[in-house]
C-alpha cells in the first residue's frame, strides 16, 4: 500500500497585457492573438464551467505519486490551460498518443513525464519568445486518464478515472466478478517514468490514473 494525498491547485487570477506602438504600419508580435481555436468540447466553457465557476472550470483535484511527488502526464490526461487575456488559447487540450499536446501559434509541446507546473513554464516561455508579451499561464487537470480492468470481470474495458478509487471500487465500475474470479487479489501493471512496474495487490489498494488492473481466475 502506498501513500496517497490529494491537494487543490486553485487557479490564481494572472495579468497580460498587449501594446501596440503608435504610427507602425507592420503587425505587433504583441498583439492579442486573432485566430479562432475550435475546443474539444462544443459547448461553450462558460455553460459547462456553470453559473458560480470560473469561465475555464473549477479547480482540478491533483493527484500525488506514490512517493509524493507531483503527478506526471501522460497519454490520455486532459489539461485545462489558461492564457489571461488571450480566450483563443484558452482550452482543454488532450494529451496525445506521442505524450504531446498541440498549441495555436507554438505548436507541439511534449508533456509526457512533467508536471502541470512544468507544462505552465514550457509554454509561457514559448509563447513569450514571440508572440505574447509577458504571457501569464496557468495549467490544471481537467481529467485524469483512464483505467484498463481485464480478466474475471463481467465488463472488461476502459474506464474513467476518479480520485481514490480502489482496486474493489474499480471491479464494481467493471460490473464485478466474474463466476470464476480470485477475488482475494489482483495484478496491477502500471507505467512510472518509463518503467513498467507489475504487482499483486489486494482488493483495498488505491489505484492510479492509467494502470492496468488484471484480475485472476480460480483455479477451484
């Protein structure tokens, strides 16, 4: 069993400004941003995040590493980034099969592996380079990625994350156990900077974001 602690990363109200210099015919590398960035979800934010949130959403519930570090992305996680002052960049971006996700104006930005914090820092520096003068970004979770559960379980698949599930929890989401499941442990196979870690849990083990939990059959 490992630890495991959640923290609230509220989303600090930043500033950013454009300047444009009087008389200059040519474009301002500092102007706000003018292209139109389509979001993943077509509903506007402002009716998703609901009347009392902010416009990008509320808070994200943070998950610790084992260890207690900081949690790492990876494929699969959903990142809410908020540029202030610029709404077309403003969005959810998934992250993709390449640990990457796509930003108007920087384009790719690898995130497999970094923190949210680490994220924030990569595209501020970017977009500050070139395009944005004195960009203030901000970089939380919106969701976490899935789980896999497979073996003796009536619904095998994939299922979306939720803070401090448990690995009984997760055969409950699954449809439970099958007629000829173990149900005294499982196996979980788990990605943890770049190393595959495989173990045999107990049915009250916390599971993490992206783990793959095996669930054995009865031999009698």
């Amino acid at each position: 069993m490992f630890g495991f602690h959640v923290r609230r990363v509220a989303v600090a109200g930043l500033v950013a400004c454009s300047m444009l210099n009087a008389g200059c015919a040519g474009i301002d590398p500092f102007a706000p941003v003018a292209a139109v960035v389509e979001a993943t979800d077509p509903t506007p934010i402002a009716v998703r995040a609901g009347p009392n949130l902010p416009p990008w959403g509320p808070a994200a519930v943070v998950v610790e590493e084992a260890d207690g570090g900081p949690y790492k992305l990876d494929s699969g996680d959903k990142l809410r980034i908020f540029v202030y002052g610029q709404p077309n960049l403003s969005r959810l971006y998934m992250v993709d099969g390449e640990g990457r996700i796509s930003v108007p104006l920087i384009g790719e930005v690898g995130v497999r592996g970094s923190t949210t914090k680490g994220v924030a820092r990569t595209i501020t520096r970017r977009l500050g380079t070139q395009f944005v003068k004195d960009p203030q970004v901000t970089v939380d979770i919106a969701q976490y990625r899935p789980f896999f559960i497979l073996g003796e379980v009536r619904n095998a698949g994939q299922y979306p994350y939720v803070s401090g599930l448990t690995v009984q929890a997760a055969v409950a989401i699954a449809g439970g156990y099958a007629d000829r499941a173990n149900e005294r442990g499982v196996r979980i196979t788990r990605k943890h900077d770049g190393l595959i870690e495989k173990m045999d849990v107990p049915p009250d083990y916390v599971i993490r974001p992206g783990d793959e939990i095996y669930v054995y059959e009865r031999w009698f």
